[in-house]
C-alpha cells in the first residue's frame, strides 16, 4: 500500500506553500488524502499507480469544492451537477422577452440584460430561499435556456511570488485570469477588477519571458482580462463570456485561458462566436487528474486544449482531461519569475497553456479567421511527437515548446 503523505500540488484549490494569492478561495493546500504520496512533485510510486491517484485527486477535487461552498454561505451554492456557481442567480441565454416576464412574474429579479458577440443573456436573481436546482428547473418550463453561472478554478500552483510581467512591444496576446501586473492592457470583470493575481501574472511571465526565466514568445505584450478581482465568486461563466468578447474589440489574435469548470451554454456560444471573428482559444485541461469530468473551456469545440509534462517529458499525474487534446508543453520541473529576480517553481497545466499560446501567437499575430489553419499546420510541424505515433490521447498532437522551459535544479 501507498504511504500516506501530503498531495503538494492540486491546483483546484490554486493554493501554494507560500500561501501565494490566488483565487478563487478554497481550501489551503496541501490537502491529506491517504494513500496518495507527494511533496514537492508527484513521486514516482503514484506514476506506477496511476488508478488510485486518479481516484485520490477526483476525492480531493471534491472535498475542495464542498469546502468552498462551506466558506462562503450565500454566495456560492452548487448547480444541479454538483459544480460549485454564483448563488442566488441563474442566467439564461438568447432570452426571449414572454420568458423573462414570466420569470419576472414568478418573483425574479433581471440584475443584467446584455449582448456579448452577438450572444444575448440575462442574469435573473433567484427568489426567496429557492436552490439553483429548483431554480433551473423552474425557468426550463417557462422556455428558457438556462444554467447556473459555474466557477472557473485556476490550474497551477507555484512557490512565491511573480514579478509583473516585462513591458515588450510585439504581439498583443491575452491572458483571462486574474489581473496581470505589467499588463499593456487591463480591464476588469468582477468586483474589485482589475486587481493584480499571482497566478495570473506567473502565466503572463511565460509568454513575453522575464529576466533569466524564458518565454514563449519574447517581447509579446499582454492584454488582461481579470475576471476574479476580489469577489469570492469571480471567474464565473459570464465573466469570462464578456472578457472573450473584450479580447475580440482589442483585435488579440490568440488568449490564454488556465481555467478550468463546467460545460456553460453562454460560455460555449460566445466562444465559438469568439472563434468565427478569429481569435484563437487555447486553455488548459486542468489538474484535477484523469478520474474527474472533462473540463471547460478546454473542451468547446475549435478551443485548443494544453495538457502539461514534466521535465522528463511524461504527462503530468494530475492532468486533467478534455473531450479532445491538442498539445502537450512544459507544466512543471520548471521556473517563473520572482520579485527582484528571484525564481520560483511553478507547476500544472495552466503554466503549459501559455507556451502554446505564445507558440501560436508567432505564426498568427493578428486575427484572420482563414489564417488560423495555416498557423496551427505549422504549429503541427514543429511539434514533437510524444508516446504513440501520431496524435494519441495523452499528449495530443505533440509537445510544443519543450525548449522553452526554465528547469528547476
């Protein structure tokens, strides 16, 4: 039997040794679940039992998920799947005006009526006591399309703190996330945004390169779309939606996503809406390890997902899965950068999806919804083809980037 030990890294919980800020708020890590060794990295015992790990990290996904309800009462509840959303509001999208007034009727209040992309919603607070279960299912018989406005966890830890990220003058790539310090552009999407983010400006900090820590794409400029600032349920659903619609209006041609939730209908309709205007999507599988349901936005349709190797190039223990996978790219053994120069360890597939992104963003600087096949074919050809011959389902079209990783002695 496995010997009980600490899991050091699951980034569901965003949370490092260091206490570093990251959001959204759940349960500091490391988080013990027995028979699941860890501590610094995954140790080589889990990798020959990856079955029980899997089951471990789907336990502690769930357990972070139900602390993070406990935490915070009234303003976050679960939806009718059990995934962690916004309490007391549901949002349907493309609404039609009879459902909103009989919705409206029956007690609900609109907080907001908007349009983004050509994708119309509105977020409807639910009345009285009532669960978002019983919510949904009230709205879907009056004709609506509705869903609750589902989380989005952070998937990546790290050891300390970043520096902003450095100032360049290339292509304008974009990061949703927290705030990016450095950033060439920033707006906010929640509450208290935009607010500078660890884990967001440790993404940053891979794309442009700082210091003696490289990037994929030196030089690259960022554009920051925080969709957490200080409220303990940011990074929801429609959030993200506007900041995809903002990276369209600021003409980015490919944004990095190291989020990971459930499927939404808003999300799905805006990023294929996002797509047709031609910005790229690229977004981490996640970390909550191959037993836990595939994650979003990853899995949209035409959105690249990114899963992470270590420094001896074999996938990540913890990665979680997509309906698809198209690259693999450093996610751990790895360094960011630190405050006045200092290094730190940096781990999970959300520091993997950036390098894609920046790899990407060098054949397509500017957004051309007829380019973008060209770009990823030559994406393709650089590409390192890892495990089986040909695209397999661990590490998708190939490892992208591998020399881009800062290694950790």
């Amino acid at each position: 039997m496995l010997r009980p030990i600490f899991i050091a890294l699951i980034v569901l919980a965003g949370a490092t040794a260091a206490g570093a800020q990251l959001v959204p708020r759940l349960p500091a890590l490391p988080i013990e679940v027995p028979g699941l060794p860890a501590a610094r990295g995954l140790a080589d015992d889990v990798l020959r039992a990856p079955s029980n790990a899997a089951r471990m990290l789907d336990q502690a996904r769930r357990a972070a998920i139900a602390q993070l309800v406990r935490d915070n009462p009234g303003r976050i509840a679960l939806d009718p799947n059990g995934f962690p959303a916004r309490a007391g509001e549901v949002v349907i999208d493309d609404p039609k005006d009879d459902v909103i007034a009989a919705a409206v009727a029956k007690g609900y209040r609109v907080i907001e009526r908007g349009d983004v992309l050509g994708v119309g919603f509105v977020r409807l607070a639910v009345p009285g006591e009532r669960s978002l279960p019983s919510a949904i299912k009230e709205i879907r018989k009056l004709g609506g399309e509705v869903s609750a406005d589902q989380l989005h966890m952070p998937s990546g830890a790290m050891d300390g703190h970043p520096a902003p990220a450095g100032a360049g003058d290339g292509t304008l790539i974009g990061v949703i996330d927290g705030g990016v310090a450095g950033a060439a552009r920033s707006v906010g999407f929640a509450t208290g945004a935009p607010r500078d983010n660890d884990h967001a400006t440790a993404v940053a900090s891979l794309i442009g390169g700082s210091g003696n820590v490289r990037g994929g794409l030196p030089g690259a400029r960022i554009a920051s779309a925080d969709v957490y600032g200080n409220d303990p349920a940011g990074g929801n659903a429609t959030a993200i939606a506007k900041a995809l619609g903002w990276m369209v209006q600021q003409r980015v041609s490919v944004v990095t996503i190291s989020l990971v939730g459930p499927a939404n209908p808003l999300l799905a309709k805006v990023a294929a809406a996002a797509q047709a205007r031609g910005l790229v999507i690229v977004a981490a599988v996640g970390n909550n390890g191959p037993a836990a349901p595939p994650g979003f936005p990853a899995s949209y349709p035409g959105v690249i997902a990114v899963t992470g190797v270590d420094g001896r190039n074999r996938a990540l223990i913890e990665a979680g899965r997509a309906s698809h996978l198209d690259y693999a790219a450093p996610g751990a053994d790895m360094l960011a950068a630190g405050i006045s120069g200092r290094v730190f360890r940096v781990r999970g597939t959300s520091f993997a999806a950036p390098l894609v992104a920046a790899t990407i963003a060098r054949f397509y600087p500017s957004p051309s919804p007829a380019a973008v096949g060209v770009a990823l074919k030559r994406v393709d050809a650089i590409a390192r083809d890892l495990g089986p011959r040909g695209p397999d389902k661990i590490f998708g079209r190939g490892l992208v980037c591998g020399d881009c990783r800062t290694p950790a002695n």
